[in-house]
C-alpha cells in the first residue's frame, strides 16, 4: 500500500505541489494611529516572500496571486470582534468604524490560487498588526465636570496626600463613565465608574500644579462611546506649601 502511494504522488502535477516559503507583511492605516468617529480609514498591506528557491521570475505573479483578510478587535470601551474584509485580492480595504480603541490584523496568504503553469508553486502566510488604534467621538456633550480637592488649594504642606473627587453635574441615566487626570504625577484612569470617582494624588514637593481631568462617557445599552472632554480643575492652580 506505501509502495503504491508512493507513486501515486509521484505522478502529480508539478503546479499541485506547494512550495513553503516564509511570507514577510506590514500594515499601515491612513489617518495614522487616531481618527474621529466616522472617517474613513484606508488600511494597506504590504506582502513579500523570498524567491531565491523559485526559479522562473515568479515575482509579479507571486504578488497578483497574495489574498488578504483584515480583521479589527474593539478592546474598549467592550469587546468586539469584526471582520473588515476576507480574502480578497486588493492590499487596500476602507473601513469606518464606530467610535472606540482597536488592534487591528491583516494576514496575507498565497498558495491558494495554482499558477499559471506547471512549476511549483509558493505556499505560506504571514500577519501584521496596528494595535491601540483610536477611533474617537466628535461629541463634547457631557454635562459640567466639578472636581473638589480635601484639603483645599493652599492647605495641603508637602509631602501631601490629598484626594480629588471629579464629578459630573445632572447626568444622565444608563450611562457609564470613564475619568482620567493628567499634571500632577503619573496619569491615572478609572474606568467603569458612576458619575464620580475619587482619586488619592501623592505630592512630594511644595508647588503650584495644573490639574486637567478627561472624562468619556459610554451608552450602557450598546456601549457606544458617546461623548469625550477634557478640562480643568477648579481651581485651576492646586498649591502645595512647604513646611
């Protein structure tokens, strides 16, 4: 039975054998890393393989015979797998997402299309990714942000500990909130929050700092990213005293 196998394969076309060769992509978007809800993004695969071991000047062909899939993963503010195109054979697709924070993936395959004639024939795939790709609301529309430092401006004597409560005035039902604040320290976020969140601010050194805090607010019902701002503090300047 082997013995008989064995020719078998033997006799096959040379074109049905497939060549396993290393395939190199890259992936760019277009706007580049960020783009506001309802753009149009261009996403472009770039696909190579060696053709040292090919003979026959396969290259136009090899690249004509490359088939594409692009797919998104929304990692906030929920998860949310799409698939933007499958197999296709142009290296650039269109995509307008909804607002929200993507990895993105293209794979580039070949050897699933025969050649055009009886020559061995390349096989092999390769992937590129773009993670934390931002798509953003254009809506500022949420109501106004208090914050309120304990102590006050001008009471807190360095080293401080002093905690910050940003809130937001009048808001709205069946919505989720994300705070974060940047200027004294290292930037921290708090997500999945009511309509307020406390944060503790460690601070070292006497001094006059600016406080800006962002705030995003997110549809409970479909998670839809829905509004984004940032501000400042009241009051603008906290001041830390020495001792």
């Amino acid at each position: 039975m082997k013995r008989i196998l064995i020719f078998l394969i033997s006799l096959l076309p040379a074109a049905l054998i497939a060549q396993q060769v290393p395939v190199s992509v890259s992936l760019t978007a277009s706007p580049a890393g960020s783009a506001n809800v309802g753009t149009t993004i261009t996403l472009t695969a770039t696909a190579s393989t060696s053709t040292k071991p090919l003979a026959g000047g396969l290259g136009k062909e090899i690249q004509s015979a490359f088939r594409y899939t692009f797919t998104a993963q929304r990692t906030w503010p929920c998860a949310e797998s799409t698939t933007i195109a499958t197999r296709v054979a142009t290296k650039s697709v269109t995509w307008k997402p909804r607002a929200g924070v993507y990895n993105i993936a293209v794979t580039a395959q070949i050897g699933m299309l025969p050649l055009a004639d009886a020559r061995p024939h390349p096989s092999g795939q390769g992937s590129a990714s773009l993670n934390n790709f931002t798509v953003r609301p254009t809506s500022t529309g949420i109501n106004y942000i208090g914050t309120t430092f304990s102590p006050d401006s001008g009471n807190a004597v360095a080293p401080a500990t002093v905690g910050l409560t940003v809130s937001i005035t009048n808001p709205p039902e069946f919505k989720w909130w994300r705070y974060s604040i940047f200027g004294i320290g290292s930037p921290q976020t708090m997500d999945h929050q009511g309509s307020s969140a406390q944060f503790t601010l460690n601070i070292p050194t006497a001094g006059s700092y600016s406080l800006s805090p962002s705030v995003d607010q997110i549809n409970q019902s479909d998670c839809n990213w829905e509004a984004s701002v940032t501000t400042h503090s009241n009051p603008y300047y906290y001041v830390v005293k020495a001792q």
